[in-house]
C-alpha cells in the first residue's frame, strides 16, 4: 500500500499485471491488499473482480471473508456464480471463501449459527472434477459438523445415495471428524457396528519411558471373535499431558477394512513424540488406547520423560 499508486483502481491494475508472476504462500498478499484497501463502496465491483482474479494464482479464501461479514447476501451470489466457472481455483474459492472455521482466517460466526447460505454452493460441486474443489467441499462441511452434527448426517445420507464415486470420497471425507468422535449416526452410515465380539491382545510398548523427541513403538493384535466378516475402523488415541497437568487426547487413525471371521491380525506402529509448532509435549504419565468402530478396547501407560 506504500509503494503503489493512492488510487486503488491504478494500484489493482498494477497488481493484475504482475499477479500471475507469484504462486502459493507469497501470492497471498494479492487477496490481502484487496482486503486491506477495496472494502470502500465504490471500489466493491473492481475488488470481487480482482478477488476472482487473484485466486488462480494462490488463493483469495482469506480476502473474500471481510466482504462476507459485510454484505453476505451480495457476495453468496457472487460465490454461487464461482461455483460454474470453468477455472477450479475459482470454483474452490466458492467453497473455501465461505468455511465457517477455516483455518488460519477468522471464524463466521453467523454461518457457525446459520449455515444454510452454504448448502447451495457445495451442491452445485458435490460432483466436481477437481479434487481441489471436492476437499474443499468436503472440509467445508467437516467444519459444520462442529456446530450442526446432524445436518451434515442427513446431507452425508442424501448424497451416499447418488453413487457417484466423488460424492461419496467427499462424503467420507465431511463426516472424518464424526467418525473420530465416534458419533454413533457417523459409524452407522458407514457400516461400522457392534465390537463385542472384538478383543485387543498383547499391546505392548517398545518401552515404558520415552524421552521428548523420541519415538513411542508399540505393537498388538486384533482378533475378530465373530461367526461372520466385519467392518472395523481401526485407530489409537493418545492422552497427551497438558502445561496445566490435564490430559488431551488425540486421535489417530491406523485403517479401516473387513476382516474375516474369527480372523486375528497384527499391527505395529510408531508415534513421533518430538515437539511441533501444532502440538508442545510436556513429562508426565500418558495413555495410549487402542479404538475400534469408536470404542476403546485396551489401553497402556507410558511415562514422557525430557
């Protein structure tokens, strides 16, 4: 804003000129500037434009939101008109403009309240041909599973039913985090049943201390005690110690598949225990719990040492 022209019109005709010179990460101050300068009424028309503009060359999820908060009406329709575009950064940009908890961009809260604005846009691209889009659909409604668990349940269950293969990919990928949480409606849409007949044998740890920055190995066995096949989502969860002394636990998922009746199969597994910018480990005595079809089978200790 310091170096280019005080009128906006002249400096966007700058920007558009040399847009198409930058790429990923950098190329997000195109968005930006259109943010920071463009938001004065008379300036709205030449800024979605440049916003439409800009994205194909990185991306304007993070521009378009002040214009959002501002005048939703006005720009749903603009987004929905993204949504026919022949350029897939365009038609993403319909999706990702719009989550309600993107990350990294400030949330919506009216659409974390009210996220019928949305539904018609992710209609419009439940069947595209990008799987840049189709992830951006599908987070979009991983996002409003947050707030509204069982709109996303009945539009996963509508969907499944169109059998097209990308639909159903975006549908899988939308209810990840109901299927983490184990939210019984997710695991039954997706055929993941009752575990009585489950068991998890010998889980055992590599070592029962391990230092901050190290590895945690460990290893068991699955035994399906069943008279017929079964579908299991397989994964473990980690209680990870907090500055404050609580525990958090995360959940990481190891596979899905059928597995034969009376069928036992073993598994090995690492986890990276060094510190990151996502997640600090602090000492302490942590769980490790094994987790099938939402249910947690077995669990160990392990003390993180610095």
């Amino acid at each position: 804003g310091e170096t280019l022209p005080n009128d906006y019109q002249a400096a966007l005709k700058i920007m558009h000129q040399i847009a198409h010179h930058f790429e990923g990460l950098p190329a997000f101050l195109f968005g930006d500037f259109v943010a920071v300068h463009g938001q004065a009424a008379e300036d709205w028309d030449a800024s979605i434009a440049a916003l439409g503009y800009f994205t194909q060359f990185s991306t304007s999820e993070f521009g378009i939101r002040p214009f959002l908060k501002a005048q939703p009406k006005r720009i749903f329709k603009q987004l929905l008109q993204w949504t026919k575009s022949d350029n897939h950064h365009q038609r993403r940009l319909a999706s990702e403009g719009c989550r309600p908890r993107l990350p990294w961009g400030e949330g919506l809260v009216f659409l974390k309240k009210d996220p019928s604005p949305i539904l018609p846009i992710l209609e419009n691209l439940k069947t595209d041909e990008s799987d840049y889009v189709r992830r951006s659909v599908a987070n979009n409604l991983n996002d409003i599973s947050k707030d509204h668990p069982e709109l996303v349940l009945e539009i996963a269950q509508k969907w499944l039913g169109t059998k097209h293969p990308h639909t159903n990919w975006i549908v899988k990928h939308a209810c990840r985090g109901l299927l983490k949480s184990a939210h019984p409606k997710a695991l039954q849409l997706f055929g993941f049943g009752e575990v009585d007949k489950i068991s998890i044998q010998q889980l055992n740890l590599a070592q029962a201390t391990v230092k901050i920055g190290d590895a945690l190995h460990f290893s068991f066995d699955l035994e399906n005690g069943n008279a017929q096949d079964c579908k299991l989502r397989i994964e473990y969860g980690i209680d990870y110690v907090k500055s404050n002394g609580k525990t958090s636990r995360k959940i990481f998922k190891i596979t899905e598949n059928n597995y034969l009746a009376q069928q036992r199969i073993s598994f090995k597994r690492k986890q990276a225990l060094h510190n990151m910018t996502t997640r600090k480990h602090y000492p302490g005595k942590h769980t490790l719990a094994i987790i099938i079809n939402g249910q947690e089978l077995a669990n160990v200790e392990f003390d993180l040492v610095s």
